[in-house]
C-alpha cells in the first residue's frame, strides 16, 4: 500500500479545495450530507478550508435512508456549525416511479431505481447552487471512482472532489486524524462515531452495503489498486479474483473520464517516514 503523511495530506486537500473555490470565484459551497464516512470527512475539510460559515449541507432522505445516518448527518453538521438543510426526495422518485410503470409497463426495480435516487439528490443540489450560488463539491473517493461505483450525473456531480485522490482506508485514516485533532485541542470531534463503525452503504435499497455491492472489502481493493496503480504491478500476478477485481478496473475506465477534478495526493517517498 502506498505511504502517504496523512497530517499533510490533510492540509494540502484544505488549501487545494479553497485555491480551486476561489479560483473559480465562489465563496460558499454545498454539501450533500448522507451520514457517511465521505461527505462528512469532506464537510470537515471544507469547514477548515473556507471557515464553518461558508459550508452549507443539505440532507435528502430517500426510501431507504436510515434514521441514524440521518441523525449523523445532523450531528455532524452541528459539531462543525455549518448550515443544514433538509429536502426529501421520497415523494420525487415516487411519482417517477409511477410515471415509468404507466409509460413502460414494468415495474421500477434494480439498479436503475437505485441510480435514480442518487440522480435525483443531484437534482436537489444543483438546483440549489443554481439558485443561492453555492459550489458542489463532490464527495467520492479514489476506490469507488476506480471501480466505477457511483452513479453517472449523480455520484459524480460537483465541481470538485477534495477527496478524490484517497482511497476509501485513507479516508477512512484521515476521519480519525480529524477527530483525534479536535479531541486533543479539548473540541469536540466532529465526525460522529458512528459514522466511523458502521458498514458504509449508500442507502439505495434495502440492506445494501458497499463492499456486498464491490464484491471485496475496501481494506482488500485499496491494498490491490495500489499495488496495480502506484507500485506498477502486473497483472500476470494477480490471482484469479483480483484479475476479476483488475478488468472491472479496466472497464470503467469511461466512467473515471467523467469524474470532477480532484485534489492531488503526495505520497512519500521510499525511505521518508511517513
């Protein structure tokens, strides 16, 4: 796995994410706050970034969001003192859903049902930069947008993605850094525990979690992607699963073309402590 300093990595996504906000002449961004591990180590980084004021969230419960990653949402969001805004999408993707059975006959199942919620939460967001100004920031990570796993002109919507350079067990790394950070100043850690623990999952139907859906824990791919993308591995090496895992790599490559611009990560270099 690749070695990164993660304190420095942590300052430099800060100070990319503002330099690209700025540049493009905004002041204020949008979050879509899912109760996840992504977007709340983004919003953590864009309030140090741009200051808790400049940062706002907005909740889209769907069908299948969970009462408690609502509530971290909400913690979340009050442990940074940014703004939060709540706007279903349930009675949306409904009414589509009844529009699509009477127009086509069949039932709104599967994986375009569940591409259809993510689309429509980017509806929310783009509407509401359009309407209040605000930049989206994108809240994917390296490990899904390698895998194709997130949802064209839904997932991979936003002007920029703070974290779209770490793989999901360097996300991960850094949520506790953040915390760990805020405890030893005597603050409270904005990310919320559980947060931390819980199976990532974007919610989509029911019982879904990430690594199901990917077919291999994130600790296993990003150990895999790292060896095939940062330490030149062949793949004549891999074994018959993690060739399995390496052509689906290879096939979403379309996808990866699509994803917004994100911060660069410096490694450290062979003989560097990390």
């Amino acid at each position: 796995m690749r070695q990164i300093d993660i304190s420095a990595v942590r300052t430099s996504l800060c100070q990319q994410t503002a330099d690209f906000v700025r540049g493009a002449g905004f002041t204020d961004v949008l979050i879509g706050l899912s109760g996840g591990l992504d977007s709340s180590v983004v919003a953590a980084l864009a309030s140090e970034a741009l200051g808790p004021g400049h940062v706002h969230g907005v909740r889209m419960p769907g069908p299948f969001s969970s009462a408690s990653s609502l509530r971290d949402a909400s913690d979340l969001a009050e442990n940074l003192g940014i703004s939060m805004d709540t706007c279903p999408i349930t009675d949306a993707f409904t009414a589509f859903e009844r529009t699509w059975e009477g127009a086509f006959g069949a039932p709104f199942l599967g994986l375009a049902a569940e591409n259809t919620q993510a689309r429509l939460r980017m509806c929310v967001l783009m509407a509401l930069s359009n309407e209040r100004g605000w930049m989206v920031l994108n809240t994917g990570n390296l490990s899904e947008a390698a895998m194709g796993y997130s949802t064209l002109y839904g997932d991979t919507a936003g002007a920029f993605a703070p974290i779209g350079g770490l793989y999901k067990t360097e996300v991960r790394a850094l949520a506790q850094l953040i915390n760990g950070c805020a405890a030893a100043a005597g603050r409270t850690p904005p990310i919320p525990e559980n947060v931390l623990v819980k199976p990532p999952s974007a919610e989509l139907s029911a019982g879904q979690t990430d690594e199901d859906a990917l077919g291999i824990p994130y600790a296993d791919l990003d150990r895999l992607l790292s060896r095939m993308l940062d330490e030149g591995g062949r793949a004549e090496d891999l074994t018959p699963k993690e060739a399995r895992i390496w052509r689906r790599y290879q096939a979403n490559g379309f996808k990866r073309a699509l994803e917004p611009p994100f911060a660069q990560v410096e490694t450290v270099r062979q003989g560097e402590s990390a």
